[in-house]
C-alpha cells in the first residue's frame, strides 16, 4: 500500500509504514504524546492529518 492510497485513519501498522519507523516506535512515541491517536479498545488509531 502506498502513501496516496492509506484512509485518512490508520492503524498502528499502517502509521509505522506512513512514518517509516517500527510498530514499537509509534507505540512508544503514542504512548509520550508525540503523535497523537486514540486507543480504542486494544486497537491503536492515528488520523493521517494529524501525523
């Protein structure tokens, strides 16, 4: 999946791909309040603007 082509919402995996870092990084960085995304029960999600 390319960029011109990810939903405006992306997964965890999806950002990690957008942002070429790992999983562990988006999480961490999530996690400090570096990107902002929503837990929404045990699934993470990050608007595609807002990165």
């Amino acid at each position: 999946m390319n960029q011109a082509t990810l939903p405006d919402v992306l997964t965890i995996e999806e950002t990690s791909t957008y942002l070429r870092i790992t999983v562990e990084a988006v999480l961490r960085q999530a996690l400090h309040g570096k990107i902002p995304g929503r837990k929404i029960e045990d699934d993470w999600r990050f608007l595609k603007v807002a990165i």
